[in-house]
C-alpha cells in the first residue's frame, strides 16, 4: 500500500496562520501511528481564510479541511481524515468548494495543486506545453498567438503585451532581456507571491516564451525584499530549471532594497543595474532602450504566468474569456475586512458586487461595508453604494477608478475616509524616488494641508489648495506614483465629501 | 586603502561575497543585502571593501545604500518587528495596533519596531514581519505574545 499523499500549505499566508505547525504536528502523529504518509508542502488554493487548508488525496478526488490548528491534528486522525474520513472541520472535495469551483483558473490552475518544486509535478499538470509549442514556432507566430490573446499587462497598466513583445522582437540588438516585475508593492495584492510561491516554474516558463519571441537567451526577476518566501523559492525553482536545460535561456533573480518605487518597470530596471531605483524619462520605452540600455520586455508576473497556457491551449481559448478589450482573466484579490480573503481568479466582467459579496462575503468584522479601494494605494476609493460596476479596464476608467493589480480592499463604516487621503500623500512622500518635484514636494504638501483639513483649519480653501495640487502632480509627474495618488484622494472627497467636513 | 587595510577580515568578506556575484556592479543590490546578512549593518568599512572590489565609488554606493530602506548604517536591534501599515492592514485596525506596538517597545533593549508597506498577507491582516516570519490577524494581546517570546529567547 502506498503512502497516502497529505497536502499541507507552505504559501507565506498559511505558514502566517499555523501552517508549519500543522505540518509537523500531521508528521508527527502518523509516525507515532504507524501511517504512512506522504507529506507535500502545497501552495495556497487561495482560500486564506480557510487557512491552514490540508488537503488528503482519496480515490474520489482531494479532500479539505480547514481552518486546521495544530491542536486539531490528533482529532483528525482519530476521524481517519488520512483517508478521508469525516471530521468537522472537513469540507468535502476541495474542487467542488463553491469559492473555488465558481473560479475560473487558467493562470493558477496548478497553485495549491502541485508540489511548487517538483518540475514532474508541474508537467503532470500541463506545464512545459506552452514552451514546447513556443520552440516549435517561429518568434513571429509566437508574438502573433500573444496578439491575438488580447493580453493585457497585468501590473497596473494594462498595455496590450503582444504590441510589447513585437516593438522588443524588432529591434536589433546583439543582446535582449526579459524582465518579470515581482515587486508587488501594491496593499491588496497578493497574487504574485502565490504564485511565485505555489507555482514558480510557470513564471519562468513564461519568460522563457517571451525570450524566444523577442530573442533574449538572459531574463532577471526582480522580487521585493517583503517576500522573504517568494525569494527564496524563486530562487531554488531557477536552480531546477537551469539544471533540467529545458531551453537556453537563463534566469537570474534580483531581491529588491525595500522601495514600493520600484515597481515602476523603468525604476525597477535602474534597479536590476545596481542604482538608485529612480524613474527613468520616457521615451525610449524599455522594448527599444531597457535593461543596460538593450531592448528589454518587462512584464508582471501574472501576465507572463498567462503565457504558457495561452500558447499550450491556443490563443482563441484564452481570449474567449473577457468581456470588450479586457480578454482573458484576472486575479483578483480579496482583502482587507473581508470575511472570505483571498484569490479569485475570474474573466474579466465580473461585477464588484459579486467579487466583494459572493466570493468576499462582506466584512470580517461583521459591520457595514462602506468602500473599498480597488487598485492598489493609487488606485481609486469606491463607495459600497456602487458596487455594480463591471470588472474590466475601460469600465472602471469609465467610473474614475482603475484595476491596478487586481487588489480590491474592503473598508468598514469605522474608516475615515480624510485619514485615507491623508494617508495616500504620506505613503507617496516615503516612497518617492524623488526625481520629479510634482511629486517629491507635492506628496509633502499634500500630506500638511490634510492635515490642516482634519484639524478642521480653514477647510474649505485648503481643499481648493488639494484639488489645486492634485491636477498638478496628476499632470506634471513623470510616473504613475505622483501621477495617480490624486486617484485615492480625490475618489475619497468625491464620494465621502462628509468626512473632509462638506456637506 | 589603508583603513581597509585595517580590516583584512572585512575586507577579504567582502571580497569574496563580490566575486560570488562575479564581481559585476549591477549586482550591488544584492552585494548589499549578502554583506548586510553576515554583518547586520553596512559600515563604513564595508562600503569602503565593496567600493574597492567592484572599483565603484564610494559616493555612488552610498547614494545605493540610502536610497533603500532595507539597508541598515547602524548596527539592528537583537530582534525586528516589522508592523504593516498599508491599507488593506488599515481596513482590520493596524493603526490603532502601531499606537498600542510604539507604547510597549518604546525604549525597548532589544526589539526594534518598524513600518513597512504590505507585507502580502492582506486577507489576514493585520500583518508583520517577526524576524523574518510572517505572522497574521495581530491583535494588541496577540501582538504582546510575540514580544514575551521574544523577550524569552534574548
């Protein structure tokens, strides 16, 4: 008979909650049983608040229980649990869990399935299919099946990646890089790590497609430093890759310093050359002069994660997903006060409402929902009247709000929406890399003349004086960061005019 | 060149840290955090030992190392407490955590406490970063908890 394989989480948000403890205590218990198991250390199926979820494989498919606390080990295996056996924390077949079963997974199909690092595992499971079908292609045909996906960059801006790769495919250069930003920095958002964490070989899988495309053998991942986890797996999934010579093209990994700029591609290549993470004027866009001033592609990490599985299945398949010019899915993530947090990976079109209550079940705490950023700490604030909205990039720049990375942050009826927008200017005075002034001093001022607007000093004109220095960092910026912290704070005065002491 | 002098281990540490990373100066950031990992801190000497070996200046690493925030010039406390300040962390009461976490370590010997923004546990926050574990749903007792163990190792 063979060990029955056991699934326990090694994602950093499960580790956060037990994780670690559960494992070892599930180790424990069966040797002191006599059972033979097989222990695997998962990703996260991306249903945090279940949480430690520990999985059984059985003949009728995996079966889940969760929350799991260490405690609760000898009771599970007093239910038989490693064989399925009922429990009441058991929560039946893990696919079959609404949250999960409602999803629609391309991107993360594998994470929470497969052993992170078991390159076999991965191949089971359908990696490998996409590079294999890539190779077999010429890089034309490569960044035409990309074209015709409709994939957008998932990193905040949403530029149509097939028109990236080809502007990089034309260049002439004797030497070409790709860049995958994992320096997600954005409150909210999560996704990258899981994945980089639950299913690194498919990031890298995507780069190696878009090296073939464009012509690079050399690719950097540049993760932030707050993902000590993510490192460190990266890190040990680039090893396999290289050593299995699945192609030529090589990887190297960059942990970052600690700076939410960074995110921004052109700091974050000034980054990858050792510097200063400062932002870089725009033209040349990095496909023509990027990473030591050769042609670079920097794409997030959830738009190449997209690539394998839209070369392995086709491109049509991939664009059948969506709604208008947002083909495909997104990653959603579920956060802040919210009673269901985590992963949600759905086509573009999905409503807010639906997001927020159907996947999110409202609030943890229990207290009325009153807004929710979506976006990341650039993006918008949305009041819980307007949730109807549709999930797809035209339609929430239609409403003044942005998908940034996916992020969607539930705030109670205890938040005050003048802190938020005091806070925006705050966190982009500490994280301007203080090329531009718009943004270096307006952050600044940004931050003192809230200040005078809570203390309720002269109200009114300092709010003209916000506005006022909102449409100069809007217009006058040279990146995202002083160009979009007016979102934040001008959603919040918009729609919370009562918290700034309007009526 | 002869402060560095001075310090031969440093220095050959520093050596030899720059040469596992081919001794290219676009690996600067990642010279920093191996030496920062060994040493704590990044002194004066061992930006001195880096400057020399990768023949960068001094002023240039310099403009590296404080344009970071990961990058200590002062030796860190025995244990670090990275607290999440950010939004989604706003949303399940971090601030009123951070008041609560700045009154018990003020002053405190051996803890230091820090802000950092999103640590990428944002479903389960509040959130922090324990000497490099992260931790989720904090509250000011479950907070206090993590302080008493620490206080029990140092």
């Amino acid at each position: 008979m063979s060990a029955v394989r056991i699934f326990v989480p090694v994602d950093a948000a499960a580790q956060s909650v037990g994780a670690n403890e559960v494992a070892a205590a599930i180790a424990r218990e069966a040797a002191a049983r006599g059972i033979a198991i097989n222990l695997v250390r998962n990703g996260s199926r991306g249903m945090l608040w279940l949480e430690p979820l520990v999985e059984v494989e059985t003949a009728a498919g995996r079966i889940a229980y969760g929350p799991v606390a260490a405690d609760d080990v000898v009771s599970l295996f007093d239910a038989g649990f490693h064989l399925g056996g009922v429990h009441p924390l058991s929560l039946g077949l893990t696919e079959a869990i609404p949250s999960l079963a409602k999803q629609e997974r391309l991107s993360f199909a594998r994470c929470g399935v497969i052993d992170p690092l078991s390159l076999a595992d991965y191949e089971t499971h359908g990696g490998l299919a996409g590079l294999r079908c890539a190779l077999a292609m010429q890089p034309q045909e490569v960044v035409a099946q990309i074209t015709d996906s409709g994939l957008r960059g998932r990193g905040g801006a949403g530029f149509p990646t097939g028109i990236k790769w080809k502007t990089a495919f034309e260049q002439q250069a004797e030497q070409k890089y790709v860049c995958a930003n994992a320096d997600e920095g954005d409150s909210g958002t999560f996704a990258d790590r899981m994945l980089m964490e639950g299913d690194p070989f498919a990031l890298i899988e995507g780069m190696a497609i878009a090296g073939h495309a464009i012509g690079a053998d050399k690719g950097y991942i540049y993760i932030r430093s707050e993902y000590p986890h993510a490192v460190a797996t990266m890190r040990c999934a680039v090893e396999i890759w290289h050593a299995a010579a699945l192609s030529d093209f090589r990887v190297e990994i960059r942990m970052g310093g600690g700076a939410y700029i960074c995110g921004e591609e052109s700091s974050m290549l000034d980054s990858i050359e050792g510097k200063r993470g400062q932002v870089r004027a725009k033209p040349p866009i990095p496909a023509i002069s990027g990473l030591f001033g050769k042609p670079t592609v920097v794409n997030n990490v959830l738009t190449l994660a997209a690539v394998g599985d839209i070369l392995a299945k086709g491109a049509a398949h991939y664009r059948d997903f969506g709604m208008g010019r947002s083909r495909g899915t997104q990653a959603f993530q579920l956060a802040g006060d919210v009673a269901r947090g985590g992963l949600v990976e759905k086509a573009f079109g999905v409503t807010l409402r639906e997001l927020v209550e159907d996947f999110g079940g409202g609030t943890r705490s229990g207290r009325p929902l009153r807004a929710v950023q979506a976006g990341g700490p650039l993006g918008a604030y949305i009041p819980a009247s307007r949730l109807d909205i549709e999930m797809d990039y035209e339609a929430l720049a239609a409403a003044g709000a942005m998908l940034g990375h996916g992020g969607i942050v539930l705030f109670n009826d205890s938040v005050d929406m003048a802190k938020q927008a005091r806070f925006a200017f705050e966190f982009c005075a500490i994280e301007s890399c203080g090329k531009c002034t718009p943004c270096r001093i307006g952050a600044v001022r940004g931050k003192e003349v809230m200040d005078k607007v809570i203390a309720g000093d002269d109200r009114e004109s300092n709010l003209a004086l916000v506005e006022d220095l909102c449409e100069i960092m809007t217009d006058g910026s040279l990146c995202a960061m002083g160009g979009l912290t007016p979102m934040p704070v001008l959603s919040a005065l918009r729609h919370f005019p009562e918290d700034f002491g309007r009526e | 060149m002869s402060d560095i002098a001075a310090l031969p281990d440093l220095l050959e540490r520093c050596r030899e840290i720059c040469a596992q990373h081919g001794n290219r100066p676009d690996a600067l950031i990642e010279i920093l955090h191996a030496v920062q990992a060994e040493c704590g801190f990044l002194n004066d000497d061992a930006l001195k030992g880096i400057a020399h070996v990768l023949n960068i200046s001094r002023a240039e690493i310099y403009g590296v190392v404080t344009f970071y925030h990961d990058f200590r010039r002062e030796p860190p406390p025995a244990h670090i407490m990275k607290l999440c300040r950010a939004e989604a962390c706003h949303a399940v009461g971090s601030e009123e955590l951070a008041q609560h976490a700045e009154a018990r370590l003020l002053g405190h010997p051996s803890i230091g406490l820090e802000s950092v923004y999103c640590l990428g546990n944002c479903a389960l926050g509040p959130a922090a970063l324990v000497d490099g574990e992260l931790k989720a749903r904090l509250t000011p007792a479950a907070f206090d908890a993590l302080v008493e163990a620490l206080e029990a190792k140092a």
